[in-house]
C-alpha cells in the first residue's frame, strides 16, 4: 500500500553561478586559494563543466541548480524546477516570537501540552505573551504556523542607536 510522506528535514541551499564560480576558477592565480574558495566543486576538464560530489559520487551541476547542503555536511545539486516544487523558505520572524516558540515547546510557559493553534490562541487568551507577541500572532497567523511546525529564521536585529 501506497503511503503519502513529507519531508521533515531543513537544508540550506543556494543557487548555481556558473560564471560567477567560472570566474574564481579562472581568475585565481593561487591554486591553493582556488580550492578553499571552491572546495564543494570540481571541474570535470575532459567534458569542460562543473561537478559536485556527493555521497553517491560525483554529479554534474547546471546553471541554475541548486546546491543542498544536509544535516551531515553533504551536498547534492536539485535541478531549479524541481527545488521550486519541493522547498520553500522557512519564515522570517521577530525574536521575541522565536523565544516565545520555544519557550512554549520546552514547557517554559504555563500551557503544557498544547499545539500551534492552541498556543497562537492560548498566548492571546491568556495573556502568556506580551502584547506585541500577541498582536503579531495575530497579524502572521500563517507565518506563525509554519514556524512553529517547519522551523524559522530569525529576523535580523538593527543596531538604530545613534551614536
């Protein structure tokens, strides 16, 4: 019997230049400083392109596709098509929302055994969270879901001090 699955795994990826890599490996004079810059590539001379190795041997990479990078260090190039259909960027949130998340999930809080919809009306509810914490649940229900269920990024911190 056929059973459906998700991916639960987070990887980092980025995007294939192969100019701008053509470029490092060109323009390099220090073979040395070549390899530590592009240490994930290869160049396969015979055939003229870029390689990446991976765990099931070396694989020719395009313009384009992106490089994944696992949970053990691995790498593996996902055709731009294909990545598109399968990963989407991880939300960016507010700090004070990420402790708040784990606060909640590590039982730092007074909800106890909760999920995200309980814990998004729970900390409104309640008043488990502070008013901004609150207010922004509100305002990014989904974003907040998918935070709490696939993972996040945490919004950059600007330094406005005028000094």
């Amino acid at each position: 019997m056929i059973k459906t699955y998700h991916k639960t795994t987070t990887i980092k990826a980025e995007q294939f230049d192969e100019a701008k890599w053509q470029a490092i490996y060109n323009d390099s004079h220090n073979p040395e400083e070549r390899n530590i810059e592009a240490r994930k590539f290869g160049i396969d001379h015979y055939h003229g392109y870029f390689i990446i190795p991976t765990c099931e041997g070396d694989m020719r990479i395009h313009d384009g596709d992106w490089i994944a990078t696992g949970i053990n260090g691995e790498h593996w190039p996902i055709a731009d098509d294909i990545f598109m259909k399968t990963y989407a960027e991880l939300p960016v949130i507010p700090t004070v929302i990420a402790e708040y998340i784990s606060a909640v999930k590590n039982g730092e809080t007074d909800l106890e055994d909760i999920n995200a919809v309980e814990a998004a009306s729970g900390v409104i509810e309640y008043d488990q969270a502070s008013h901004i914490e609150a207010e922004w649940i509100q305002q990014h229900g989904d974003e907040f879901a998918r935070a709490w269920l696939d993972g996040y990024q945490v919004e950059a911190q600007h330094d406005t001090r005028t000094d």
